[in-house]
C-alpha cells in the first residue's frame, strides 16, 4: 500500500511515532527557557538596544547622519533592504513551491523558514522607513485621497508598486504561516498544564478540533494559499528589481535583473535558512527531523541558485560589452576594475565560486563547512546589492560629481538594528512557538519512515493492513 | 460552531490507517457517523465520511475577481480622471504599468478573503473553545470517531460492538 522508494533515506530518522513527534517538539515550547536561551536573547537585546539608540538618532538628526552624498544617494539603506527581502524569500520558497511540487521534506524545515521570512522582512521594511528620513510620513505612500495634498501616488512607479508587494507579501505571508500555526497550537492548548498558557495558547488556536471537514478545507485553502504565494514571492522580488532596472542608471538599466534578483534572494534566504536550522536542530535536539537529508537538500539548492546567479553575472558582463553603449560597458568594467574592486570580486568569490563547492557529497555533507559557506553567501549577497547599488552610482555622468561613499556609524548601527531585531524575534519565536510543523510531519511519518509502518501509532501490534477497501488509499493525493 | 447537545459514543483509534478504513465499514454497516477528528489530515477521510467537497475554491475565485476590480478601479479612475497626468510621456490611463498593482490586490483580497471564510465557515474564532471536545489526544496521536446517538437507530451496544470491531481501542460515551 505504501511504497517507499528503497534509495531515499527515510525523511524523519529515529523510528518516531506521532507521540514521539508531539513530545520532541513541544518539549522546548513548555520547559522554562534555557541557560543558552537566556544568553542568546539576552545579546539580541543588547544588539538590538544599540541598533535602536543609533536608529533613534538617525530619525532625531535625519539622514545627513548617514556616509550618504549627492552622488551616491543611497547606499546601506537600499542594500540592507534588498538583502533581507531577498532572505526572506526562501521561507515562501519552501512553504508554497515546494508544497505545490509535493517535495515532503520541506514539512520539517517549513515553520521556521517561514517564520524567517516573516522577520526578514520586517527588517527590510525598517530600512524602507529609515531611507524615508521623515518616517512618520511613511503613510504618503499609500493611495490615499487627496486630503494630504490634492494629489495621488504615481501608479506608474515602480517604488508605489513595491509599497503593494511587499505589504501584500508580508500580510499573506503571515496569514499563511499563522494558518499553519493553529493545528500546532491546538496540540499545545491540549496538553497546558498552566492556565496562562492554555489561555493563550487556547484563544490562538482559534477553537481547531482537527475534524476531517476542517482538515479537508484546511488542506485546499493551504494548497490555494502556496498556488497565490508562488507567483507572489516572484512577483516581489521581480518588483523589488525594477526599482533599478526602470530606472536609465547605466549598471540598472538591464532587463535580466528580475530572474537574477529572484534566484538571488533564494540563493540568500536559503543560506540563511541553514544558518538558523543548523544552530536551531542541535540547540533544540532535533537532529532526528532536521537530518543531513535535509541538509544536503538545500545544499542542492543553494548550489543551483548559485549558479543561476553566475550566469546572470556573467551574462550582464557580455551584454554590456556586446550591447555597445558606453557608459554601460563603463559601468560594468568600472566595477571589475574601478575603485570598488574588491567589493565586486568578494561578490564573485562569494557567490559564483563558493557554492560550486558543494558539489562534492562529502562537503554538503558536513554541517561545519555548510554553515560555513552559509555565511559565506550571506555575505556575497549582501555585497551583490552592495555592487550593484554603490558603484552604479558613484561615478555620475559629470566626473566633477564622481563620489565615494563610506558608511559611517549610523551606517553600520542601523543594520545591526536590524540583526538586532531578527535574532531577537527569531528566538521569541523559537521559544514560545513549535519550531517544526507537528501535523505535517506526522502526516508525512509514515510514508517516509525507516520504521516498521506498524510501530508509528506507537503500538507493536499487527494490524490489518492491504486487505481491503483500495479505494481509501491515504496516498491518493 | 454549533453547541453540542445530547449523547455521543467516541470511538478512538490509534491509527490513520485503521480509521481510515473503519469509515466505510460502519457505514455500511449503518452507523451514521458525526464526524472524525485527527491530529493531521487524512486524505480521503472526508469523501469516506461523505462530506460534500468544499466550496472555499469558489468564494476565493471570487474574492480574486473583486481584488482585481478593486484595483483597476482605483488606479484607473485616480491615474485616469480624478487628477489626469501624462507621466513619461504615456496615456493617463495605462494599463502595462498597472498590472503589478492589480496582481498584488487580487493576491492580497484572494488571500484575507479566502482564510475569513475558512474561519466562518468552520466557526473558528478566538474563544470559541478551549479543547476538543471529545477526546484531548486527538491533537496528539490519536484518531477519535464521534457518533451521536441520537441520530442512530442501533442501539449503544450494536454501535460500540461495531467500533470495536472496525479496530477502535476505545470506546467511551460523551454526554453534553
């Protein structure tokens, strides 16, 4: 009845049953928060206490604080931005692609992928308020009537069409993991020994019993919410890119940058993902559902992204020398070899050559080279933007108005603001929610375990399995 | 959600499988079953139980359809009429550049509108309840059958014989 393909490692390893699944996973939401825990918050509070005194200073004095300068208009800001948008796509990824190509691994991984996309762009969305200057103007953006000053916002623009992907993004995304979240929370509410966190766990939860007519509804608006999602987390970095590239800024101007700037953002937000999942499974012993399988995955992944975007690199370089305008082969060979040279080759060394390194097994294999190499990309990411953002600008049409820029510290503080905020948010998450998605693992246990299929229910009796009503076949998806 | 009145066998079984294939049997039997509760989905549980399949697919057809209006009306009637612009040397009203913009609103009411009605229509809410119903495990690692007794005709004894001959470890009676 249920066959399972004799050359795949078994997805969840250790021979768990659904009470297994249920105990590991709840164990950290309802023991009190570790020593480690306490450090770990403890410093993104510091982190973020810093990040919030330089932003706070930022908004007080306004943005002649920043290394910004009327040729290079933005620098950090914009960087910092696409950077963690760019993150936070991999989350959207694994929770809606991979569950509309039926791809069962994503079930251990998808909670916390999600919750990273979630925080990855709240962090964008502080650098969108920040580069404002005024924030509390932030709502101009919005369609609003003409009360604020007879006019509306320019439909036409890109940076309108933004406003609307990355509000809708972060509204359905949040929608998406929250809905994922109520079996999960049910399963808490339903074994709370303390009052408050029944309460609170209870009123979450929203009611769920778990009935087959909810779970039917609940599967069919989860497969509508991934079919609405995929071209979503397209569509934002798509638009996030065109920001650039409808602007005539030579380094821009190129019509490759939406499938570029997408493969990208995956490219970051998987590494990121497995930055999170490698600390996350062995601080919180999950090595069983978080296995190498997993690990080598996204590995995979990462390494096809990767190469996407050195293609993209490569094929941005020829068309700016075959294309023949000259101020657009200026800019590209001005980033090879111009002042900012080291920023464009740690992009290349980063991006193009480090992921190349896992074609070998034996190196996506190994969870310290992994992590590794995580950070790695996570920095040629950000010096991507960096490149494509600074050095297109630096040079302005006039040499009189050729500009460098250098950060200064409201810079630096107000991205490690945004380390600050994500680090913190992400352990309140990991603390006080199921870090892996307990009905979906249970529902993929089965067919995907190394175990006896009679053992999962937790009891060793033989049952009747394969005799009759095919019809009622549990893998019919 | 309804409140519960009356009196209730809870059949629990300890497998997805098992009640998977109980469903049918009891049907055939003709036991009338309210529903079965699970600590994930099972597929092809709510076609064995009869449940009519769902029609949330065309409330969010819907939803999507009105996002799409919504936004073209907006753009169109700002852009075209309210306060007429001629940016970049193109039509006041052109549609290219409004295409983003109206696939992020239908997305973005497709999706509210989509997820309100599967809380409407399941009655969930905050504080509607606190705990399943009939049995707490089955959040955990357990399959709960609820029959309500008063739309049975066989007797408690037929119904609980029947339960535990479909592969239920357990059979206990709720009352409301």
């Amino acid at each position: 009845m249920h066959v399972t393909s004799p050359v795949r490692e078994p997805l969840i390893q250790g021979g768990k049953t659904y009470a297994d699944v249920t105990e590991d996973i709840c164990r950290h939401v309802e023991a009190t928060p570790t020593k480690e825990w306490k450090i770990a918050f403890g410093l993104s509070l510091i982190v973020l206490a810093y990040g919030s005194v330089c932003l706070a200073w930022t908004w007080w004095e306004g943005l002649g604080v920043w290394g910004l300068n009327k040729t290079v208009g933005w620098a950090w800001d914009i960087t910092n931005f696409v950077w963690w948008v760019g993150i936070g796509h991999a989350g959207t990824l694994i929770s809606a692609i991979l569950l509309l190509f039926r791809q069962k691994w994503r079930t251990s991984i998808n909670r916390a992928a999600e919750a990273m996309t979630i925080f990855a762009v709240i962090c964008a969305a502080s650098f969108i308020l920040m580069h404002m200057g005024r924030p509390w103007m932030a709502y101009w953006a919005l369609p609003l009537p003409n009360a604020f000053g007879s006019l509306w916002v320019n439909f036409n623009s890109p940076l309108v069409w933004d406003v609307f992907a990355i509000s809708t993004y972060f509204s359905v995304s949040l929608v998406f993991w929250y809905i994922g979240l109520i079996p999960d929370l049910a399963t808490i509410r339903d074994r709370a020994t303390s009052k408050v966190s029944r309460f609170m766990y209870g009123t979450f939860a929203m009611g769920w019993d778990g009935s087959a007519k909810t779970w039917a509804r609940y599967e069919y608006i989860s497969l509508i919410l991934a079919g609405l999602s995929t071209p979503l987390v397209l569509s934002v970095h798509t638009i996030v890119s065109m920001d650039f590239a409808t602007s005539v800024i030579p380094g821009w101007h190129t019509t490759i940058f939406p499938p570029y700037f997408v493969a990208g953002a995956i490219f970051s937000g998987f590494a990121m993902v497995q930055n999170l999942m490698l600390i996350t499974r062995v601080v919180y012993k999950l090595e069983d559902y978080i296995t190498l399988e997993h690990i080598e995955t996204m590995n995979k992944v990462i390494t096809l992204t990767g190469s996407v975007v050195g293609v993209a690199y490569i094929t941005e370089f020829f068309i700016a020398w075959y294309g023949g305008v000259e101020y657009e082969y200026y800019a590209f060979f001005n980033r090879m070899t111009g002042p900012y040279w080291w920023a464009y080759w740690a992009m290349m060394t980063c991006n193009v050559i480090s992921p190349q390194l896992f074609w070998s097994r034996k190196l996506r294999r190994s969870i310290t080279f992994t992590f590794f190499i995580s950070v790695i990309v996570n920095i040629g990411m950000w010096f991507e933007r960096f490149v494509i953002i600074v050095t297109s600008l630096h040079r302005d049409y006039i040499p009189s108005s050729w500009a460098m820029f250098s950060p200064t510290r409201y810079d630096i503080g107000d991205y490690i603001f945004s380390f600050g905020l994500f680090f913190t948010l992400f352990l309140l998450f990991s603390k006080y929610l199921p870090v892996v998605n307990m009905a979906e693992v249970k529902a993929v246990l089965r067919s995907t375990s190394a175990q006896m299929p009679a053992k999962i229910a937790g009891v060793a009796k033989v049952r009747q399995r394969g005799t009759a009503e095919p019809a009622y076949n549990k893998d019919q998806e | 959600m309804a409140e519960l009145s009356g009196k209730y066998l809870v059949g629990v079984y300890d497998d997805d499988d098992t009640v998977l294939h109980a469903v049918p049997k009891l049907r055939k039997a003709g036991v009338k079953i309210k529903e079965v509760y699970s600590p994930f989905p099972i597929h092809g549980l709510d076609e064995a139980l009869g449940h009519p399949r769902t029609r949330i697919g065309i409330a969010a057809f819907m939803f999507g359809v009105t996002g799409c209006c919504v936004a073209l009306t907006l753009m169109i009637w700002t852009m075209g009429y309210d306060w007429p612009m001629i940016i970049g040397g193109k039509d006041p009203i052109s549609i290219p550049n409004y295409i983003p913009i109206t696939f992020e609103l239908t997305v973005l009411f497709t999706a509210f509108g989509m997820v309100t009605t599967f809380f409407i229509s399941n009655g969930l809410g905050p504080g509607t309840h606190f705990h399943p119903r009939f049995d707490v495990r089955s959040t955990d690692n357990k399959f709960v059958m609820a029959i309500d007794m008063s739309r049975n005709s066989m007797t408690e004894d037929e119904i609980s014989r029947a339960l535990k001959d479909s592969g239920a470890e357990e059979v206990n009676i709720k009352q409301f």
